[in-house]
C-alpha cells in the first residue's frame, strides 16, 4: 500500500463523563482512563444487559442483529460456584463489576449471555460504538483508506513463468486479492478525505478488535493508596475473569449460514492449513488481514526461509551422495580396516591405568562413515553455505522491505503506544531536554542503573549455570569413556556386530549427548520463567521494546545452551591432549579426551542428529499433540451437551489460548535451527534438507494450529521480525568463521591435501607420483613404551602383546630424534595451510556483501517520475533511502568484522611462513593447488 506521512498530535481536554469518573487523554503517547476510586466508594455500577441465547450458531452480533461481537469476556458467575468463599467472592465480583462500569462509562457497549452448556459461565460481550471506534482510531494513529490505488503494478520479470507459479499460487477465485489504497494516519477531523463508503466496513474486524483490546488493557478496577490496578490482563491472571479473546468468524470445517460473514476462517483453513495445501504458496495477505501484521510478517519470513533452505538442501544432497558414492575409493579407510596395515598398528591408551593398548583397525566402521561426512564434497559445502548464508539475509531484508511498503507499516514506531504496565509506574516527572516539556518516566537514571545491574547479574549467572552443566557433561565424557574402555571388547572377532559399531568413542558419544540434550531441556523449562521475570522488572516502554529485551535473553540463553557441547566437541576436544608421555589434565585429575585417529568430526554430526531430531519431536509434541489432547478432553468432558446448539463465543472459549508471548516460541525455535543449519553444517550436509522437511510440516502444523486449535489472537502491528534480525546477522558472521574452522581443525580434509601435494612425493615422501597411500602411517606418531609415565606404565589391559612402541595422533619426531617428541614439519605445514583455508574461504563468504554493497549505491541515485510526484510518494521514496543507507552500514559492519577476523589469521599466517622458510610446500604450483 501506499502511504501518506502525518504526525498527529492528539491534544483533548479533561471532560466529564459521568459522576464515576472522568476520561483525561494527554498527549506524550499515555492513555488515563476513567479512575473509579476505591471500590468501597463505589455503589452504582453500571453493568452489562443480559439477554438468551437467540440459537444462532453462527452470529457475531449481539440479539438485535446490528451491533458486532469485537470481544469477548468470560466469568464465572460466583453465586454458582460450588466452593462459595463468601469473602473472596464478593471481592471479585466488586472488581469485574468496578470493571464492566467503566467500559459502559468508556464508551464501549456490553451484552450478557450465560452458557448453554455450563449455566455458571458468563459471557460478556463487547462491542465498540462507531464514536470510540474513531477516537480511539486518531489516539492509535492507525492508518485508514484515503482513496483506492490507481498506480499500475510492474510485471514480473519471469512472465514466462506464469503457468508454473499459477499452480503454486493460491486461487484467486477462491480467496480475492484485497484491494490496495494510499492511506493516512486517521484524523476525525478530516473524515470527509478517507474513503467510507459503509461505516460498518470502514473497521475491519481485526482493526476492531486491536481498538477495543488497548481500551480493556487500560480501564482501571481499583485504586488503592494512589496505585492503580487496572487491564484485562490482571483480571484474568488473577481468575476473576476466565478468558479474553475476539471472536472466529466462523467454523474452520464449513462456511457460516450468515450471509454477510466473510468464512475468512474457512478459507483459510482449505488453503492454507489443509494438508493439501502444502505445496501452495501462503495467502499472505489473507493472514496479514485475519491475524494481523505481527502473524504476517512471521509466516512471511518463515515460508522465505524454507524456500532458501531448498537450494541449500539441494547441494548439501549432491555433497552428501558424493561422499557416500566415494566412500569406497577413499584411500585412508581402507588403511585403517586393512589387516596387515590398520591390524597392525598398536594404538597408545586413551587414559591412565584402565584403558588398553588397542588395534587401529577396530575404528574401521567409524572411519568407513567418516568418509561419507569428510570428503572433499564438504569442503565445498562449507564454502557453499558460507556464501548462502550472506544472500539469505541480503534477500530476506529485500523482501521485509517489501511487505513493509505493502502492508503499510513504514512509521509504525510512532504508531506504537506505551505498554500500560508502563504507564501505570510513570510516577516521576522529569523536562525532556529537546522539547523542555514534562515527561512521566517509571524510575529515575540511578534507578535504571539498579535494574540493568541487576537484570545482567542475573543473566550472567544463568549462563554460568548453563557452562558448570557443560563441564559437567565433559566430566561424564571423561570418566564413563574409563569404563567403556575396560569393559567394551579391544580385539575384533567379525563374529559379533556390536564390536563392529560400540566403540568406546562410540559409546560415550552417543550416551553423552542423550545426557545433554534432557540437560537442556530441563534448563529451558526453568530458564524461560526466569527471563520473563527479568523482563518485567526491566519495564520495557512498548510492547517491541519488551520482546526485543525478552528475546536477547533467550537468545543468549539459548545459543549458550544447546550449541556449548557442539563447541567443546568441535573446537576443544582432542585439541589440547598432549602426547602419551606427558598427557594434559582436566581439572588436575581427568586425562583430556581425544578424538579417534580420524578426528572428532563424526562425533559432531552424530551430536548434531540427537539435539536436532530430539528437539524437533519435543516441540511437535508440545505443539501440536498437547493441544489436540486438551480439546479432545474438553470435548469428551462437554459431550453430554453435545447436542445442544452453542454460539459461536461458546465454542471460541472451549478452544486452547495461544499464550502471553505468542510466536516468541516459533521463532525461536526456528533461530535455533537456523544456528544448527548455518553454525556447524560442515560436518552434516543433510542438515538443511531435514531443516526443509521440519520447516515445510511446520509452516502447516502452526496454519492447523492457529485455525483449528487455538483462540483467535488479538491482531497486532509489526514492521519487521524485530531482533530477530541483528541475531541473524550475529549469526551469520560467526557461521563463515565456524565452518572455516570446522574444515580446518575438526575435519582432517586440510592434514589429507597438505599430505596429498608435498608430503607423498619427495623430499618428505616415497612415491613417484602424488597419491594418499601411507597417509595413516605417516599422520600417526610413535612412542616409546618406555616413556609411559607412572600413572599409565604397567598398564594391566596390554593383552595384544609385549610391544615396545605404540602409536598415537599427532604430528610429532620419534623417539630417538634430536627434538623427539616435539612437533615435526609435517604439523607446522598443516597449521599454515590451515590459516590460509580460513582467510580464503572468509574473503570467499565477503564476496556477496561487496556485491550487494555496489547494489546500495547504484540504487541511490534515485530519482522522482514526473506522475508520482505528491506528499506520499515523496515520503516513500525517502523512507527507501533511509533503508538502503541502513543496509550499506549492515554491509560495511559485516565487512569490517570479517576483515578484523581475517586480519589476526593473517598476521599468524604470515609469521608461520617466516618461520617455514622456502619450502617445496609452498612453491606456487603446489600451494595454489
């Protein structure tokens, strides 16, 4: 839609409304509503008519047929309860009567109707005047139709592709395209410029109902001491109401028998909800229209992202099936399995007294599967995602900046009211310094201080907790890998399968992430009470505000929480071991652990899978089956009146509530796949693929669940996915180093190409051509027996055998050796390869910043059509500036962080080649290829 600025600045005067109280409406964004004093000074309450059921199921208006349902209320009726607690009772009935009086003196009309099925129950329902609409509609600056838009729509580029979209597009005949207009902040007066043809439509439904919930959020019920207790959302915490909600229009399963409902709902269901939609794209519009911007913009973003995920799936399939096909050619697996080569390699104890001697070739399963996941395929990939990750987020900001413009929330920051939580702790007054006009702040400069103290303490120490159940889970690895390793077989006999897979590795691995995964799970659980607290004791200003607060919280909670044990495994483990006679220690007492001689790659995607695939199932089955379990034991429980017809609000109040934080949990649960696919994808290609499955069962489970399962929401404004975004970029940015890395010290792909190119011809190697035979032998360093430390000599387990040497990973002189034991030129080789891999592939990942950065600046030379030239299109096209000028400092910000990264690996890169020297290594056809 088109646009038109105007700031309105609402000034009305104290006027009397009744003797209950009076309406002040200032200015500075607050709303104070009608104050009722104490409820002990209070003897006439208005209240609500009651009236029958009229029987029909399908009407969204009160008995006369002309006033519209907006809301809904539900009580239950004290003088029925079965447990008649006099006192409380009668408190509670004084509240929601102080309550219902003053949505009467409001403005807002109400009508009574007890249950048809539960005679205890009360449902109050609200409908808002065409004089509040309008009041209410100038104090929210919501923007309302000027007059319909006649600019023409630019044709799609893939014109040719029309018949192929056509069968993905939604059908126009079924669900209409909404007619677009240029519209304005509402004024009322200025009434006679918007374009009312019918009063009754000129408010949607979803505008109603946003207008006549910020009136319930803010009526007071009582005032004690100057402290004011006030909104439907205290009421209903506090149980003296027992829900609040808008109405459906009508079932999701049939169309409604009145003529003039929209079946919005139905269609919804049969186009989007249905199973039979999934392959269609989403009615964006018809959601944004129904559920509001906030749901919009959320499936908007959610639907853009699984269609990226398609070609990430696509190539990570492709590097997948070419490891698989490849596996049987790889050249150091079948060093490892062979008998006279892997079958003969002693292998030194992983830990002290307990663990044996071991034969190489009882790994060979491992190492077989390792050559499916580290392969040359992955590398690819690596750098393939880095790149992708970059040009999802670019074209994500494109098309956000779309739905922007089109659905009209360009300066919804000053839409936004104050949360009236807010408002009601706004006891200081303080001269704001540009206007020199009184302000009302909740707390003062110390005060805010106190908070932020506090919040981030508070924050911290949950993280600490969150790091001591890590170390936690590493003390475990460490000390069941001692039993597995005494207990498990050392010797393959090909008889029994299980030696063949139950490694001690393998063992650990995979019982140390089932341990971590109901670990992080618990943790949650408790975490997300403690961050909403937090929150609240912040006192966000508006309602974005407290999301975006609430939402770093988790976030940093989170991130630490699940992608922690990914870390240690990735970047820690096996990287600090020492060597067999001089091992390190973990807290003084436990030996670090190792990785198998193929690295500890395998053991990341096998972590990745279990916290993956178990966080998937926990949250369908929180999701979808808990809700469908509680409705189906509501209506087991109701079947009794089965038969008895029930109104619609009856049948809305018997449905699940969504919850206080809404699509919080979505996202969230998305932004965490999202680090899963991105972060740590070098090491499990198929992971965009089950993220584009989940996702595309998941944009039509949160459709089913929405249109079946839960109330309707009350429908809400937003611009954009709010802090979700910066969390992507952060992301994004430590993904490209993750995955260089990834490749560089977990995968052993860098050691087997070094190995490849200089050391399997001469000088260093024996072949007469390049060829990754005697890569094992030559990776694996010896030991002398001899050298064992007391804590590990006399090991009891040497039943192979009395052998005088064993082997171990690392790249270090024998014994014997002028420097034995220390690292040999084969390792500071791999380092520097190493650091040149990450340089690479992080300027590889810039590439497609520096693009879109070029893009920015050839697009601001903007210039103004002729015909286009009034106040609205004029605004837009500023706006447009502004955003790209903002996406430009995104890119330059990305830009200086990768460099700033890269730079350190330089300066490290350039100081190891200083010390190499000139080596065949680096001669320019080796170190290029």
């Amino acid at each position: 839609m088109k646009k038109m600025s105007r700031n309105v600045l609402l000034q009305m005067e104290e006027e009397d409304d009744d003797d209950d109280g009076d309406i002040v409406l200032e200015n500075l964004g607050q709303t104070i509503v009608p104050d009722l004093g104490s409820l002990e000074s209070q003897h006439d309450f208005r209240t609500p008519e009651f009236e029958e059921f009229n029987g029909k199921p399908d009407s969204l208006f009160f008995n006369d047929g002309q006033r519209r349902i907006d809301f809904v209320l539900v009580y239950e009726d004290e003088s029925r309860k079965e447990t008649n607690k006099k006192g409380t009772n009668e408190k509670q009935r004084r509240k929601r009567q102080a309550y219902e009086s003053n949505l009467i003196c409001h403005g807002l009309q109400l009508e009574a109707t007890r249950s048809v099925l539960d005679d205890k129950l009360v449902f109050v329902k609200v409908h808002a005047p065409w004089e509040v609409l309008c009041t209410y509609a100038e104090i929210m600056h919501i923007k309302l139709p000027l007059k319909p838009n006649d600019l023409k729509n630019r044709s799609s580029a893939f014109g040719t592709l029309n018949w192929f979209t056509k069968v993905l597009s939604v059908d126009e005949s079924i669900i209409k395209p909404e007619q677009e207009f240029f519209t304005a902040p509402f004024e009322k007066n200025r009434m006679n410029d918007f374009y009312i043809v019918d009063r009754d439509a000129f408010f949607n439904p979803a505008t109603r109902s946003r207008i006549v919930y910020f009136i319930l959020s803010r009526v007071k019920y009582q005032v004690i001491n100057n402290v004011s207790k006030f909104g439907i959302n205290r009421l209903v915490n506090s149980g003296i109401y027992k829900a609040a909600f808008p109405l459906h229009d009508c079932k999701f399963r049939r169309q409604s028998e009145d003529p003039s409902c929209p079946n919005e709902r139905y269609l919804l269901y049969r186009e989007w909800a249905h199973p039979r939609s999934i392959y269609k794209k989403q009615p964006l519009d018809l959601i944004r229209k129904y559920y509001g911007e906030k749901i919009g913009i959320y499936f908007a973003w959610l639907g853009y992202y699984t269609q990226m995920l398609l070609l990430a799936a696509v190539v990570g399939v492709a590097c997948f099936l070419y490891g698989y096909l490849n596996q049987d050619n790889c050249t150091w697996s079948k060093e490892v399995c062979h008998p006279d080569i892997g079958g003969k390699i002693i292998m030194c104890p992983q830990c002290d007294r307990l663990c044996p001697f071991w034969k190489l070739n009882i790994t060979c399963e491992s190492s077989k599967k390792l050559c499916i996941f580290d392969s040359f395929g992955t590398l690819v990939f690596a750098v393939f995602m880095g790149v992708w990750v970059t040009l999802f987020l670019e074209f994500w900001k494109r098309r956000q900046a779309e739905l922007e413009y089109e659905w009209d929330t360009v300066e919804l920051q000053q839409e936004e009211q104050a949360r009236p939580e807010y408002e009601a702790r706004c006891t200081h007054i303080v001269i704001n310094e540009i206007t020199q006009e009184e302000e009302r702040i909740p707390f003062t400069a110390w005060g805010k201080c106190i908070r932020i103290t506090l919040c981030a303490s508070a924050v911290f120490f949950w993280i600490l907790l969150i790091i001591a159940s890590v170390i936690g889970i590493i003390v475990y690895r460490l000390s069941v890998f001692i039993v597995f390793s005494a207990k498990l077989p050392k010797n393959i006999n090909g008889t029994d399968p299980i030696q063949k897979y139950l490694t001690p590795q393998t063992a650990t691995s995979i019982t140390a992430s089932i341990i971590s995964f109901i670990i992080i799970m618990i943790l949650n659980t408790i975490y997300e009470k403690v961050a909403i607290m937090i929150t609240n004791f912040e006192l966000p200003r508006t309602q974005t505000d407290y999301e975006n607060s609430l939402t770093m919280k988790m976030f940093l909670f989170q991130f630490v929480n699940y992608y922690s044990s990914c870390f240690y495994i990735a970047f820690f483990k096996g990287k600090f071991v020492g060597y067999p006679g001089d091992p390190v220690y973990w807290l003084g007492k436990y030996r670090n652990e190792e990785c198998d001689p193929g690295g500890c790659l395998l053991e990341l995607t096998t972590q990745l899978t279990i916290i993956m695939g178990g966080k998937a199932i926990w949250n369908n089955i929180q999701e979808v089956l808990l809700p469908w379990i509680m409705n189906l034991i509501g209506r087991f429980h109701r079947v009794s009146g089965s038969e008895k017809i029930t109104p619609r609000w009856e049948q809305d109040y018997h449905l699940q509530p969504m919850g206080k934080l809404g699509l919080f949990y979505e996202y969230l649960e998305m932004i965490i796949q999202f680090g899963f696919v991105t972060l740590f994808v070098a090491s499990f290609p198929l992971a965009p693929l089950l993220a584009l499955v989940n996702n595309i069962l998941e944009i039509r489970v949160d459709a089913w669940k929405l249109t079946t399962q839960f109330r309707r929401l009350v429908p809400e404004k937003a611009q954009d996915i709010g802090a979700w975004q910066p969390i992507m970029q952060g992301i994004a940015i430590l993904a490209v180093v993750t995955n260089a890395m990834i490749i560089a010290f977990t995968s052993d792909m860098i050691p087997r190409l070094v190995y490849y190119w200089s050391f399997s011809v001469p000088p260093y190697g024996d072949h007469t051509s390049y060829t990754m035979e005697g890569y094992i032998n030559n990776t694996l360093s010896i030991f002398k027996v001899a050298d064992f430390k007391n804590k590990s000599k006399g090991n009891p387990y040497s039943d192979l055998g009395n052998h005088t040497t064993c082997r171990y990973r690392d790249f270090r002189y024998p014994p014997g050796h002028p420097q034995e034991y220390k690292h040999n030129i084969y390792y500071w080789h791999v380092i520097a390869a190493k650091l040149a891999f990450i340089i690479v592939m992080e300027y590889l990942a810039l590439l497609p910043r520096l693009g879109h950065s070029g893009m920015i600046l050839a697009h601001c030379n903007l210039r103004l059509p002729v015909d286009y030239c009034m106040c609205y299109r004029f605004v837009d096209e500023i706006r447009l500036l502004e955003q790209l000028t903002s996406d430009f400092i995104d890119s330059l910000y990305y830009i200086f962080s990768i460099s700033v990264i890269s730079i350190f690996f330089s300066v490290t890169f350039f100081f190891l080649l200083l010390s190499l020297g000139p080596t065949p290594c680096f001669s320019s056809s080796n170190f290029l290829s």
